[in-house]
C-alpha cells in the first residue's frame, strides 16, 4: 500500500504541475484554457485518489490522526504531498525492525 501511496503522491505533484502551467498560459498569457481542460479533471483525480492513499496508508503503517489530517492538508498546497510522502516514508523505515 505504501508504494502504491508513493506513486500517487508523485502523480498528484506533477497533474499539480501540469495544471499551473495550464493556468499560466490561460491568466498570465491569454492563450486558451486547454492545459486547465486536459489537466483540471487529471488533477481533481489524482486529488481524491491521494486522499484515499493518505487514509488507506494511515491505516496499514499506523499513522497518528495528526499526521492524517497534515496527509490531508497536503493534498492542498502544490507539491507538498511529495514532502509528505517522504517525511511518512522515513518514519516508516525508522520504525520497520532491521
């Protein structure tokens, strides 16, 4: 579950990226709203879909309900769900016997 949780934090950061830019050229450019069309829904996805990871993966490796709700409250601000991921990662692999 925690390598699944991986890849879905990692997806999650860069549909973040994918819609920045989208909005880049959108607000800052003018140049059409494609990228926030394509990346927009990709993005909503990979949003609730961490969301599921952060809760499946609490429950699994034991998380505390604060690093739950921090989990949660990084799904918000861009690229912080990487952080987040590894931060659990190395608790993970701090508590794991040798």
């Amino acid at each position: 579950m925690l390598r699944w949780f991986r890849i879905v934090a990692v997806a999650e950061a860069c549909s973040w990226a994918g819609l920045l830019v989208g909005m880049f050229f959108k607000y800052v450019t003018a140049t059409g709203d494609f990228g926030v069309k394509v990346f927009g829904p990709i993005h909503g996805a990979m949003f609730v879909l961490y969301a599921i990871g952060v809760m499946l993966s609490a429950r699994e490796a034991g998380w505390s309900r604060g690093a739950v709700v921090l989990g949660l409250a990084c799904a918000v601000p861009p690229f912080t769900s990487l952080w987040f991921e590894r931060r659990m990662a190395a608790r993970t692999a701090a508590t794991q016997p040798a």
